[in-house]
C-alpha cells in the first residue's frame, strides 16, 4: 500500500494545501494530523468577534469530521507529534500512534511571543493566534469591562478597536514609537492614534508592562513609565515565534523558522514546510496570500511536478473598520521619501526609492479604490513616478 502525504497542522496553510491536493489529484492518500480539534475556520475572523459578539463555534466552517469526509482525508485530531523519523519516514505521534509518510509537509505555524514581565498574573495572559486560544478566554474577554492589549502591531491595533467598539474600556500598550510601526508611517500612525483615542481607547507607546499582578477580582498593571491601572483581562498580541522545535529535533535546518529553498523544500528531500513555521529568502511570511502561493506551488511539487514559488507584491488588508486601509509593499523600511496625497476622501500615501521608483503604498478609505492598480504598478519592474 503506497505511503501518504503526511501535514503536520491545521492552520490556513495546511487546509489550502489539502484543498490544491485534492483538486490536482482525487486520489492521492493524504493524512493531517493536528493537536487541536481540527475545525476550518477563517482566522481574519478573530478581529472581530467582540463587537459581532461571535463566540468561538460560530466561527467554524467545518468540523473536523466534515473537512476530512469532504476531502476525503484521513485526519487525525487532538494528537501531537512528538518527533520524526526520518531514516524511517515515519512520524510519531501522543498515545504511542506512528504514521508512516511517502512526503512530510510541516505545517506547525507560530506561538506567540509573550514579553518578559513579573507578576502573579501573568498566568492570565490570554493570547489569540487561533480559534482554541479564543475559545478558552472568550468567556473572561467578553464579561470584562476593561481590557489590557500588549502589542500595538497589526493584530493588537485590530484587536483593541474591536474590543472597543464592542463597549469595552481598552488600554493599548506598545515599546515601539508609533502604531503599526513596521508597517505605517508616523503620519498615517498618528491618524489611527487619534481615531483610537475618539474611540476612547488609552494607548501608551515606548512602553512596556512591567508587571501584572491579581488584586482581588482584577488584574493591578504596572507599566516601565510609573503609570499603574487595573483591568479585567489581559490580551498579548506582541508576535509570534516560529514554531520549528519538532524540525530542529529532527535534525532539519532552522533558524529563525525552518528554512526551506524556492520549492518549499527542507534540509530533507522530502521535508517540506510552509506558512507561519517556514524561513524562505530570508523572511518568515505570515499572511493569508503568501500561504495560498506557497500552497499552491506546494501542491504542484508533491505531484512531482517541481514548482517553484514565487511571491509578487501583495496586498494587505487592516482590518480597522472606522479607519480601512490596504498597503503593499515597502512602506517603512528604506524608503527614500513619501508622496502624500490627502483629501476628504481618505489618504493615499506612495513611498518611493531615491530614483523615484515605487516602493509600496498605503490607502485608506475611499481611496483603497486604488489599490489595485497601485498594486499593478508594484509589481511592474521599474516603474517610475513622474515628479510631483
């Protein structure tokens, strides 16, 4: 009987992995084992379960059950791996289970990074990097009035307007200067620090919470300025670290993710892995749009028709309802000026190299209708502005 391919993960990169398989080849065995229930869901959805008042089953797609029935896969839930063979080619798994694997996708995603701090709360930390993590603080986030967010990055700041539009008194806590800072110019961070703060969010920057502490049924904040508050939950959404200790214990190349070549290939030839867990050209590529290339290309390959992945500028979408906005590319990094055009419409702001080429962009509100074509000057080689 021929080996299956075996994914290691349930997370969107492994689902549309699954998904591109099954559509190139309706009989290719395919096993997924993961260490959670399994169920699909679509995880930008997290953003806005306050103020939708969502609770964790709502959303779910697809049990667990119903996903491998429909893709016609042999998935194995609440199970992890504990390591791989891979003399053998066999993976093993919690409850003494080996399984046996022709290819091995890891598909292991991040953890959160959770800052260094004292305290007798810091078992209270919630964080909320998948639809589990959710479900077990959803019933303490939604009965408290006033809420601590560690991390003003992408997530926290999407976090913090929907817990307050949903009512909730939010404290957003931040060491870097500005909001969004690895992708938004100060400019454009100050606008979302004032829309924010309307909201009645309390939002301290080049900072850092020293210490949490329980003090009788709330949590008593201390932060490195010498400002102290209380709240009734705490949220940390400061990043995420790679996970690849399963990799790095199988004696595959790591570094600051598991590191794989253009054709998503391990240190092992028949080692795969992609999504939040993989290091490719440098950089890890944490978004929905670089997983669904990756797994596409991932698919091909698989198949024994090798395909490279390639990754275009693409384009992200913050989820901040009372200030929308789309960027793509470079838009803080080596940028050599900003040509800033704003209006009542909304705000489009072009950074541009010293010869005047097109690095990224940034639109919010009525002026995302450009976006795209933005996006298409992106990823045209050399297109230069004419001076404004």
């Amino acid at each position: 009987m021929p080996r299956p391919i075996v994914i290691i993960g349930s997370g969107f990169a492994a689902y549309q992995l699954v998904k591109t398989l099954r559509r190139l080849n309706t009989e290719q065995a395919i096993t997924l084992i993961t260490a959670d229930s399994g169920d699909e869901y679509h995880k930008p959805d997290l953003s806005h379960v306050f103020s939708r008042q969502q609770m964790a089953a709502d959303l779910i797609k697809l049990t667990a059950a119903e996903f491998a029935k429909e893709q016609q896969i042999d998935l194995i839930n609440h199970s992890e791996v504990t390591h791989i063979d891979k003399d053998r080619k066999v993976v093993f798994c919690t409850q003494g289970r080996e399984v046996a694997y022709e290819k091995l996708v890891l598909a292991t995603g991040a953890r959160p990074f959770i800052p260094k701090m004292s305290g007798d709360a810091i078992n209270a930390i919630h964080t909320f990097n998948s639809l589990s993590e959710y479900q077990a603080c959803q019933a303490n986030i939604r009965s408290a009035a006033k809420v601590l967010v560690i991390g003003a990055g992408l997530v926290g700041v999407e976090l913090a307007m929907d817990l307050a539009t949903a009512g909730k008194q939010v404290f957003l806590v931040d060491p870097q200067a500005s909001l969004m800072a690895n992708l938004l110019p100060e400019m454009l961070s100050q606008k979302l620090a004032a829309v924010l703060a309307k909201q009645g969010v309390t939002v301290q920057l080049q900072t850092r919470v020293s210490q949490l502490q329980h003090q009788d049924s709330c949590i008593a904040v201390s932060l490195d300025n010498d400002l102290h508050f209380t709240c009734d939950a705490v949220i940390c959404a400061a990043g995420l670290i790679p996970n690849s200790q399963l990799a790095q214990n199988a004696g595959l190349e790591v570094n600051k993710g598991i590191i794989v070549n253009e054709y998503l290939q391990t240190s092992d030839s028949d080692i795969y892995a992609l999504g939040d867990c993989a290091h490719i050209n440098g950089q890890s590529m944490a978004y929905l749009q670089p997983a669904l290339l990756s797994a596409n290309a991932l698919a091909s390959t698989l198949l024994n028709q090798a395909t490279a992945v390639n990754f275009p500028a693409m384009l992200v979408k913050v989820k901040t309802p009372l200030l929308p906005m789309q960027l793509g590319g470079i838009t803080v990094s080596n940028v050599h000026r900003w040509r800033v055009d704003i209006d009542a419409q909304g705000t489009c702001i072009k950074a541009l190299d010293a010869d005047e080429i097109l690095l990224g962009f940034i639109v919010t509100e009525d002026k995302m209708k450009q976006a795209f074509g933005l996006l298409k000057q992106l990823n045209s080689p050399n297109t230069v502005l004419a001076a404004a």
